[in-house]
C-alpha cells in the first residue's frame, strides 16, 4: 500500500510529508500535536483556507466559523 496516497496536503517541500518517507502522515501528526497546531491538510478542507493566520486550533475554528455556509 502507498502510504502517501491518501495524504491531502500539497506542501510536498515539507520533510514530513508522506511522499519523503515510508511512515504515512504519523510523523505530521506527531508534530502538529507536539506544537499544539492542525496540520495543514485540514485548513484545505475549508474554503478561503488561504486567508488564515496561523495554524492553531483558534485559527482552525475561526477561518471554520467565518467561511461556514449559511445555506
């Protein structure tokens, strides 16, 4: 199984994405719960994900808050 097949993220420079090594996205995760901060594959979940400041679980909830379709 291609562990890097079902990674989302596009920031593929980064040394813990998938495609780098053998360990899935363990290693982002791993990181981002070290530091207290969402990986960046969930912020692309969100539209105007780009607009973000940062990647806490604050900015997560209010980039989630302020785009959420009121449909």
């Amino acid at each position: 199984m291609n562990l890097s097949s079902f990674c989302t993220c596009k920031n593929t420079d980064c040394p813990l994405h998938p495609t780098k090594h053998n360990k899935g996205c363990a290693p982002c995760v791993a990181k981002n719960l070290k530091l207290q901060e969402i990986p960046n594959c969930f912020f692309q979940k969100v539209k105007n994900n780009e607009s973000r400041t940062g990647d806490s679980f604050k900015d997560f909830s209010d980039l989630v808050l302020k785009n959420i379709d009121n449909e």
